[in-house]
C-alpha cells in the first residue's frame, strides 16, 4: 500500500521527500531541544502506523466511536441550484462535529505507541482543542492545551467542553493572544519537557513528519469517498473535490487518494475575510510569501522584514496565516485550484445550504461551498465538497447576522 523507503517524491504529490520536503516547500526547522523527539516521530512514523495491529484499532475507534464511514450524500436541490451534481462528505457528522478527531484519535494511539505519558496541544477556535481532550479522556492520558487569551474569552463553549472531558486550558498571554501565539506556547512547553510528552499538532502543519503523518489519517476521508462513489456512480473518480483550507488537513484528506489522479480537479478554498486585498484576510497562498513558521517552509503572511501578519476570518478554523507545505507546492505547481471567499459569501453559503439541504454547516465548510457559485461546472461533472464540520458551534455568529438582514 505505500512505500516507505522512497527516498524522494518524484512523480507522486502524495510523499514529501526523506526530509519532508513538498518541493520546495516543508522540512523540519525545529530548536535543538526538540530534536530528539521530532526525530524519534520521523523515523518511527510509518512503522508505527501501518502496524497490522495499529491499523486495525485505528480503524475500530474510526467506526466505533467516531461514526465511520461519514455519509456521501448526492445534494439534489444543491445540485440543482448550480446546474451540475454535487456530493457532500459529511465529515461534519462524526463525533465531535468535524473531521479533526480522525486524526487525533490516530495521534492518541501513536503517542501510547512511542510510551508518552502527556499530551500537549495548541487551539484557535477549540475545535481542535476538544478533539483532543476528548481522545486523552477516551485513553486516560493527560491533556494540557494552549489557548490564547483573547480566543479563550472568545470560544467559552469549547473551553468548557475541554474542561469537561479533564483538559487543562492553559492561557496564552503573548502576542495577539490567539492560534499563533498558543501554538509558540506549546512549543515552548514541549522543549520544557521533550521525553514524556507527545504534541498533537491540528492540521497538515509543523516540522516534518507531522504534515505527511496528518495527511495520512485524515486519508480516511478520499478513502471512503472512493468506494462510495463508485457504489453510487461506477467510478471512484469524480471530476472535481473541493474543501476549505485553513493549515489544510481536511483539504489534505479529501484530496489524498486523487493527488495523483490528474484528471480530478482539485479546488482548495481560502478566507479572504473583508476581501483578499482589503488587510483584513486570511488568503495565505494568494498573499503569502515563503517564509517559516511553526516549524517548516511554507507560504505565509509576513510583512516586508518578515514579521508575522495577523490574518483575518470570520471563521476561526481558517484565522491562520500560514498553510502546510503541501498546499504550498500543489499551489506552486499548479496542480492545485486555490479559490478564497469572503465573510459575506461564506455566511450567504452557509444560509443557502440550510435552506436547501437541511443541513447547517461550519462556517469554515461554508467558504468550499461559496466557492461553488465562482466555478463553471458541466452538467455531467461530479463535485465533491468537503463539509468538514457542523455550524452548532457558530450559531451566536449566524444569529448576528439574521439580525442583520431582518
Ligand atoms: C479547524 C477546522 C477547519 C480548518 O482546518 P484544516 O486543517 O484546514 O482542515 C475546517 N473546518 C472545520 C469544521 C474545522 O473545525
């Protein structure tokens, strides 16, 4: 099923190279403090996961507790509206709301393969951070996450939800006091205690090897979706799969087994916020530039000297500027489609898809579907969008804007 020992990623979009490299994009750019446990995770990654005995409680827990396989559902009326067919992966119905928790119950199983007593991990809008919590409660495992301040004050419900399944909720006071600040915070935490604690990195970000090792247990999603449009259709290849990008793990999951599909079209869907050029945005790949950040070479938001931009959404999965070395490199060579919508679109998106699906979708999955009115499909084509997580958690958002609009 996969080849370990290809020393580089010639020819496949799917392996970065022996140093984690996407072309010119990824690697591993870490303080000497964390060398020891980043490489104990590079070279014992692969051997740990594709354990007969991993894969099979991996894919157990993805069953049991999390609700898999996710629906492939045909949206007839959504369909209908763009004049073309369009399935839904409802990643939004595993449990806990979105796809995150595939892969940190996949990280969860690892960490106990490598004997780590502790896990640490970082969140912006708590999504990530409960997902966590909730695999530590499900093994008995501690659990610290790093959280901005401000976001903390922000997203109470979820950090009452982490508090609730045992999670310490550690504060992160520096900075902008947000996802990139909790994400120095736990950094530094690791490098405090580097031999007993495992961090659960959120998306297809950071040092080599946790971009591939994300990508991978996220894979779960082009996975099911391939058998199940071929029961559907009679054939495994659609014409085009779409999802939202913030770091790009449900990206990198919907779009794994059609990387290397060439004739699949593969759209990946940025936060322009106010508009790409308004300042107030989080379209990385449009206005990023290489640069390192939390570990590897990608695209990000930097000023002239190289400082750090403060991105903007109003989506809080997607307030991030940077993006895995992954989408860097399909955007760099083209093999990838990136596309970015605004607040507006996206809660427009958000309504639409309420009203003629009966489904309420994440504002973040809401921007892949306001991408759909900016493409030209044919009648025939066969879209899939990734829903990658349930609205529940931004109903205070949406309740402001029905406000707004009555
Ligand atoms: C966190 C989150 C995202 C963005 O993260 P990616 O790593 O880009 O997938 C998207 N959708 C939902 C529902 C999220 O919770």
């Amino acid at each position: 099923m996969i080849n370990i020992t290809t020393p580089l990623n010639k020819g496949t979009y799917k392996q970065p190279n022996i140093f984690g490299y996407y072309g010119n994009f990824g690697g591993a750019y870490i303080p000497e403090m964390l060398h020891r446990n980043v490489e104990e995770l590079r070279t014992r990654y692969l051997e740990i996961m594709y354990d007969d005995a991993f894969q099979k409680e991996f894919k157990d827990l993805l069953h049991d507790y999390v609700g898999r396989p996710t629906p492939l559902y045909l949206a007839k009326r959504l369909s209908k509206l763009h004049n073309t067919n369009i399935y839904l992966k409802r990643e939004d119905l595993n449990h806990t709301g979105a796809h995150k928790i595939n892969n940190t119950v996949g990280q969860i199983l690892l960490a106990l393969k490598l004997g780590k007593k502790r896990i640490i991990a970082e969140t912006g809008a708590g999504q990530h951070g409960v997902a966590t919590a909730t695999v530590c409660a499900l093994k008995g495992i501690e659990c610290v996450v790093y959280m901005g301040s401000k976001d903390i004050e922000r997203q109470a419900p979820n950090v009452a939800r982490m508090k609730m399944l045992g999670a310490k909720v550690v504060p992160a006071t520096s900075g902008s006091q947000t996802l990139k600040d909790a994400t120095n915070e736990a950094i530094r935490a690791w490098i405090n205690d580097p031999l007993d604690t495992h961090y659960i990195i959120g998306s297809v970000v950071g040092p080599h090897p946790y971009p591939d090792m994300v990508a991978r247990f996220q894979s779960i999603i082009s996975e099911e979706t391939r058998w199940q449009l071929k029961e559907k259709t009679g054939t495994e290849l659609p014409t085009h799969v779409m999802a939202c990008v913030g770091g790009g793990s449900n990206a990198a999951g919907m779009f794994y087994h059609y990387l290397d599909e060439l004739s699949v079209q593969l759209v990946a869907v940025e936060a322009a916020g106010h508009g790409v050029n308004s300042g107030m945005s989080a379209a990385t790949t449009q206005l990023g530039k290489p640069g390192i950040l939390h570990g590897s070479k990608s695209l990000v938001m930097q000023t002239e000297d190289g400082q750090v931009v403060e991105p903007h959404s109003i989506s809080a999965g997607l307030d991030y500027p940077g993006v895995g070395p992954l989408h860097a490199h399909l955007y760099e060579s083209g093999r990838g489609t990136f596309l970015s919508a605004t607040d507006d679109e996206s809660l427009k998106a958000a309504f639409e898809l309420a009203k003629l699906e009966g489904i309420i979708p994440a504002l973040e999955s809401a921007h892949a579907l306001a991408a759909l009115h900016q493409m030209k499909f044919k009648q025939s084509d066969v879209v899939v969008v990734c829903l990658s997580g349930r609205g529940d958690k931004d109903l205070a958002t949406y309740m402001k804007a029905m406000d707004i609009k009555e």
